[in-house]
C-alpha cells in the first residue's frame, strides 16, 4: 500500500481528515485554541457528558469504584457495579437481560461474528453503520442488502432466499447514524416473525432520543428473537455499550462473543456514572424534544430525531461551509464520503438538550445566510 499516494490523493478529493483539539468541553461548548464554539455535532444529545452539576455525583463514583477492572469480564473484570448497570438497561430495553461491551462498535462485530456463521445469512439496510457492515463482514454470512428502509424490498429478497439458509437475521440501525430518519421496526418485527429471523437493531442514536428503545416509539416489544444493541457513549453520557436480549443470548454471547471475552472490562467507575446519567434523562428528554421541535420550525428539516442532516453534496463545498460556520461560532465538522454514500457530504447537525433557544435561532439564521 503507498500510503504517501493515498494521503496526497485523499487532498486532492477534499477527504483528507484532521483532528481537532479541544482544550475544555462544558455542556454544550467546547473550547479550541482559547475561543469557546457552540458544539452542534456531538451524540451527547442529553448534554450529560460534560454538565459539571454532575461532578459530586461523578466524584462519588470515583471514591467507590477504581479507575480500571483490571481484566475481561469472564476472568477478574466483573464488578457488582456491570451486573447492577445491566439489570437497570434490560428494564429501560424491556428485556430480560443484558450485556455490557466496551463500546458499540465491538458489540456488533460481537453480535453479528457469533449468532451468524457460513451457512448462514444477513440482510441489512444498504445504510447500516460501519460497524454493522463490519460484523456482517466478519460472520462470513451471505449477506443481502437491501433498499434504505424499503420493507418490500426486503420482503422480495427474503421470500427468495430464506429458505436456502440456516440462521437469518434482519440488521438495522433504529435511528440512521447520518440522516437521523427512523427505521420501519413495526415492519421489520413482522417480517422477522414471518421468515423466523432474528432482527438486530441498532439504538446507539435511539436510546434517550425517541424514547428508552426506538422499539418505545412504535409501541412494540421485543421478542425472543430480537436483539437491541444500545451505546453508552451518545445520550447517556458515558462510555461503552451493551447488548439486550433473552437470557439465552446473553449466555452465548457470553460464551462465544469474541469481543466480550477477549477484551477488558469497561471500568467500574464508568458503569457507576453511567447509572447516576440514568436517573437524569428523563427531564432531559423532554427538553431535548422540544429543541428538535423548534429546530425543525426554524430550518424546515423536518425531524423527530436529534439528528439534522444538512446535505450539501460536494465534499470541497461541505468543507467550505463547515469551515465559515467554525468562524461564527459553531463546531460543525463536515461529514464526507466514506463515512457517508458520494455526492453526499453534508453537516450533521445535531440538537441537544443544552442548546438555549438562542443558540438554535442562531445557527438556523447561520445557515440560511452561507446556503
Ligand atoms: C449507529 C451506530 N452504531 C454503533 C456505533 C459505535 O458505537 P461506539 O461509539 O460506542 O463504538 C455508532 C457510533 O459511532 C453508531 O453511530
């Protein structure tokens, strides 16, 4: 691989990408060689992650549980504190179980390299997140991708090929990570129950958003053969991800999930301030939705999630206007292909509880002056 070739041509296309440091987060701002920017693109969508009225119950955590777990789970790593946070999200999920993972990513890799083998097959929304395109990778399953939320696609392709498989599931993100739309799970759970298949849903932009689980919003409950992935790490302030199905799934996620069982525990005192968020989020949730309501008035993207894709197309111009957004104020980073279909850079936007109705205002007047 040349790697020198690939940066330079990555410049040229406008793909290149940078980090930016940050010096100081505190609810919705961050600060940035000195000069405070109003954070518009963070999953922190409850603004739990850096409200310093937290501290004393953070702190608490701190005195009580250490700084690390010291090995995976299966050998030293497990604490009260992971059993006690797992109880606490299969009630929010509305399963009978769950199971902590480091983070999201692995959890699906986790998932997906388990349940699903050779003979085996996955269909997936064509726009799963990476890391659901990674664990279908990995499983070595067939894998079949259909149309963005199209359920008659999807129903076509099964319908022709569910038969010629052993295991099958459905794989979606509930909430779309970079479009903020929200997946058919209504459809989707009757035709996971039709063809026996289990249906894998992805709540990492769900959870604390549209309500506990994006399977709330459309008044559903999970079934023996749903499994609910959710993050720690986006609305709920922390670090981490779990994993909520039937006791039986747990058991051989246990046993068979190379990502559980190969990996450190995620820290104690992360679990414990994960579980001092919880008590928080409802109020918050609250006020989250009517940011997204007034943002959705201002800008005429009409929404129901935190997420507001600006879509913008080219990748130089979405740098551009991401870039003059930075000089009045607002983080907003520019979102390019890969990580998003070509000819589809956008800014993604997103709302949080901490956003004043000023700030909303503010950038929705921004935007419509540079576009
Ligand atoms: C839809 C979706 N799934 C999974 C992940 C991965 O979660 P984590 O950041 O905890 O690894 C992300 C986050 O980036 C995501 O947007």
């Amino acid at each position: 691989m040349n790697i020198s070739k690939i940066i330079k041509t990555l410049k040229e296309k406008n793909l290149y990408r940078q980090l930016k440091t940050i010096e100081k987060a505190e609810g919705v701002y961050v600060y940035i060689d000195g000069k405070r920017y109003i954070n518009f693109s963070s999953n922190d969508y409850l603004t739990l992650a850096f409200d310093t009225k937290l501290n004393v119950n953070h702190q608490k955590c701190l005195e009580n549980w250490p700084a690390g777990s010291g090995a995976a789970r299966l050998v030293t790593g497990n604490f009260s504190i992971h059993e006690e946070l797992e109880k606490k999200l299969a009630k929010i999920k509305k399963t009978e179980t769950a199971l902590l993972f480091s983070c999201g990513y692995m959890a699906n890799l986790g998932i997906l390299s388990s349940i699903l083998g050779e003979k085996d097959a996955i269909f997936s929304d064509e726009l799963n997140h990476a890391s659901l395109i990674d664990g279908c990778r990995l499983s070595r399953a067939k894998v079949f991708i259909y149309k963005h939320k199209d359920t008659n696609h999807l129903k076509e392709l099964l319908k022709k090929n569910r038969s010629k498989f052993e295991t099958v599931a459905i794989v979606t993100d509930s909430v779309f990570s970079m479009d903020g739309d929200i997946a058919p799970l209504d459809k989707l759970l009757k035709l996971a129950e039709d063809y026996n298949t289990y249906l894998i849903i992805d709540d990492a932009h769900a959870t604390g958003v549209i309500g506990n689980s994006s399977l709330d919003f459309f008044k559903e409950k999970p079934t023996e053969k749903t499994i609910i992935m959710g993050t720690l790490g986006k609305a709920l302030g922390t670090f981490g991800a779990f994993v909520a199905s039937t006791k039986e799934i747990k058991e051989f996620l246990i046993n068979r999930a190379r990502t559980f069982i190969f990996t450190t525990a995620i820290p104690p005192h992360i679990a414990c301030m994960t579980l001092e968020n919880l008590k928080e989020i409802q109020p918050r949730m609250a006020r989250l939705r009517r940011n997204i309501n007034l943002f959705s008035k201002l800008t005429g993207i009409k929404r129901q999630t935190a997420i507001f894709p600006l879509i913008i197309g080219d990748s130089g111009k979405a740098l551009e206007i991401s870039e003059k957004l930075f000089e009045r104020g607002f983080i907003i980073p520019a979102i390019r292909p890969p990580t998003v279909p070509e000819g589809t850079a956008r800014l993604r936007i997103t709302i949080a509880t901490g956003h004043s109705e000023e700030e909303l205002e503010k950038l929705a007047e921004a935007i419509k002056s540079l576009i």
